[in-house]
C-alpha cells in the first residue's frame, strides 16, 4: 500500500469520524429540545390535572406526546409531535369526541384582517363550511378569542379538534385548547346539566342511557335526557311503563291542548295543570317507556313540569311503571 492510499484512509476517516460527531452532536441538540417541550407538558398535565403520555421517543426523530385530561362530560387530548430542532415545522392538536355520539358538522378557520366578521362566530374565526354556529356558544367563543393563534377548528359529527401551528410551549394556551375542544364537544349535554338544579336531581355525566338528570319522587325514577337529533339535540323526559303500554304520540300544544285523546287512565286530571306548562312538546310511548319530547331545549319550569307529569304517571301504579 502506497503513501497515497495512507492519505486517503486517513482522509475517509476523518470524515466519517466528523459526520458521526455531528451526528451525535445533533442528537444531543435534538433530546434536549425535545426534553425542554416535554417536560414543560408535563408540568402542565400536573397543574391541569391531566396525565401526560409519550407515545414515541427515539433519537433524531418527532418525541410525541399526548395530554389527556377530562373536562366535565368530555375527555380531551392534546397532541404534538415535538420536532427535533426548534426551528422545524410542528402543528399542535387538541381533540374530543362529542359526548353525545355526534354533533355538528363544520370547519372554521382564521378570519383574515379584511374579512367582516360573523354573527355568532368568535372574532378571530370564519365559519368555511357546515353548521358551525351551532358549536359557538358563548363559553366557545370567549375560550377561542383567548387563545392568540391560528386556530383552525374542524368537527365530522364524532370528533373535534383544533389545530395550530408551532410546537405549544405555553402551558395557558394548552389548557385553553383543551377547554375550547371539551366545550364543543359537550353540545347539547350542557343544558341538561343545567337542569340538574330540580329538587332531589342528580346529574350523571355517564349511564346506560347516556348524560342524563335522574329525579326521584318516592319510588319512582324521571330522567332527564337528551339525543342526537338531525340537525340539533333533542331533549326528553322518561319515566319507565310496562311492555304493552298503549301506544301514543301525541302534540301538546298553547294551554295542554292534546293534539288527539289518550288512553283513560294515563294522565289523571292533577296533571292536566302541568300540561300547559310542559308545552310546547309531544308525549310519547312505546318499548316500556313514556316520555315528554321537546325539539328546543326546555327550560327549567318546563323540565320541573314534565318531573311532576310523569312522577303522578308512575305513582298510579307504584314503583314499577304505569299501566301494570
């Protein structure tokens, strides 16, 4: 071997021993990124209450993390896949599933400086496609504006997420995130907790009916409860009968007006009072059920008037349902 070929080796090994020094040189750059971010969620899923779990952590590639946490009714999760270096392109994602099963569809995306803006909308946002002004409420719109980035909202009537660019840092803005997709994400179910100040109520966020406000009256049991509906929720009030009771589907309309007779001995003549004033809404039975139906969310007085109605419906014959 010739003085040439000792050159070059030595040459071929300076290089490759350089490329595997920058090598580690940049892996040890990107854990420690990467180590910051995470530890920073971390603290944040302490104070938030949540848990923080790393799905992938290996060197010289994306560390993802996923912050979960329940708010109220919704379990909501913030995602990020944390780039090795601080000047690479990142997104950050907070999601939840309706907790009714659906809810509306729709894509909101930033409003441009020229852009009026949108009744019903948050100031920072445009509605682009679907029913996105069903979701804003005006808990929504206030955690929407709170949060100083680019939000781009997006729901196809299972899950909501909202997504940003940049890896978050700021711990306000992840908890922010969160609350704004767990608020949208309770459509509908809000309501129904906001009825659970009836006497001797108690909401339950999860049962084998769904969200619901149970009432006892002595031995027997009205929920309160609310359904996914073809374009916005629908809430009703239950109360159980025995199979084979008659079957009935029935308006009840301005001052109790049946829209056709009942059966006798369905309602007796104390409830007739509370009729007028569980109106407007439909009584329904069928499947060992009887239930007050309303397509608006019902108010406190109607919801206390539909309790009385079907508690005197289930006294008639004891704890076990009307009709047996």
């Amino acid at each position: 071997m010739g003085p040439e070929w000792i050159v070059i080796g030595t040459v071929v090994a300076l290089l490759f021993g350089g490329v595997g020094a920058a090598a580690v040189g940049a892996s040890k750059r990107g854990r420690s990124y990467q180590d910051g971010i995470e530890a920073l969620w971390a603290r944040t899923a302490e104070t938030i209450g949540g848990r923080l779990e790393v799905v992938s952590r290996k060197s010289l590639e994306p560390r993802v993390l996923r912050l979960v946490v329940e708010r109220d009714d919704a379990t909501a999760t913030a995602i990020l896949s944390v780039p090795v270096t601080a000047d690479a392109e990142a997104h950050t994602k907070a999601r939840a599933l309706f907790v009714l099963g659906t809810g509306p569809r729709f894509v909101a995306r930033p409003r441009l400086v020229s852009e009026p803006a949108q009744i019903e909308m948050p100031s920072s946002l445009r509605a682009v496609q679907g029913n996105a002004g069903a979701a804003m409420t005006p808990e929504v719109r206030t955690l929407a504006d709170s949060i100083r980035r680019g939000l781009t909202i997006r729901s196809d009537g299972t899950e909501v997420d909202v997504v940003w660019d940049g890896a978050e840092s700021d711990p306000a803005v992840i908890d922010a995130a969160l609350q704004l997709v767990a608020a949208i994400a309770r459509h509908g179910a809000d309501h129904l907790r906001g009825l659970s100040t009836i006497d001797d109520a108690t909401y339950e966020a999860r049962s084998d009916e769904g969200p619901r406000v149970r009432v006892r009256r002595g031995l027997v049991d009205v929920r309160l409860l609310v359904r996914p509906g073809d374009d916005q929720p629908v809430y009703l009030a239950r109360v159980d009968a025995r199979d084979g009771t008659p079957e009935v589907d029935t308006f009840i309309g301005d001052g109790g007006a049946l829209g056709e007779p009942v059966p006798e001995g369905l309602l007796g003549p104390e409830v007739e009072p509370e009729l007028a004033r569980v109106a407007p809404a439909r009584l329904e039975t069928g499947e060992g059920r009887i239930e007050i139906v309303w397509r608006e969310a019902p108010s406190l007085d109607q919801a206390k008037a539909a309790v009385r109605i079907l508690s005197a419906v289930g006294a008639s014959a004891g704890s076990r349902g009307a009709f047996r």
